[in-house]
C-alpha cells in the first residue's frame, strides 16, 4: 500500500488565487451517536498549474508534498465544467456556492 495516494473529488469554489483552487468535498456519513445520515464537508486548497479551472468545475485532487503552508493537494482532472455565467447571476451563484 506504500505509495498510495489519496484522491478525493470535489467542486471548485474559488479560483481567485494565482494557481490555487479552493475545492469542497462532500461526503455523507453516518452520525456516530444518533446513526442519522448526514454531509460532512472539508475545503481543501489544491494546486492547478494551468489556472484550468474556474468555479462550479467538478475536479479530482490527489494528496502530494506541501506545496505552501496549506496547500498539501494537486489538481489531477477536471471531470466537469461548471456553468460560466456573468453580472448579477454570476455574484448571486458565488454567494449560493461560497457562503
């Protein structure tokens, strides 16, 4: 198993950095206590070589050295381009995507 690397997929959510992609990652858990199903979160910050992805794209990342003080996960694959849109429709889908 040595030389695994973790991969998680996730959706973009800011892409306002130099490349550097905020991604969240949602998976559905089981509560320890109560046994209810619910979403557990995590942002990750990924490096993206190309500055390929926008937000709303859905990626695959790949654990990999650190790369900066929080950046420890790359950018493998771009499964799915999100929706582009612009003006007000852009600011309100940012605010829906990135509370």
């Amino acid at each position: 198993m040595a030389g695994q690397r973790r991969e998680r997929i996730g959706v973009v959510v800011s892409d306002r950095m130099n490349k550097t992609v905020v991604v969240r990652v949602e998976r559905i858990m089981k509560h320890p206590k109560y046994g209810k199903r619910v979403r557990a979160r995590a942002r990750y910050k990924a490096h993206d070589e190309q500055n390929q992805c926008r937000v709303g794209d859905r990626v695959r990342i790949v654990e990999t050295r650190p790369l900066s003080r929080d950046k420890r996960w790359a950018v493998r694959a771009v499964l799915e381009r999100g929706k582009v849109l612009e003006g007000p429709a852009a600011a309100a889908a940012e605010r829906i995507v990135n509370p």
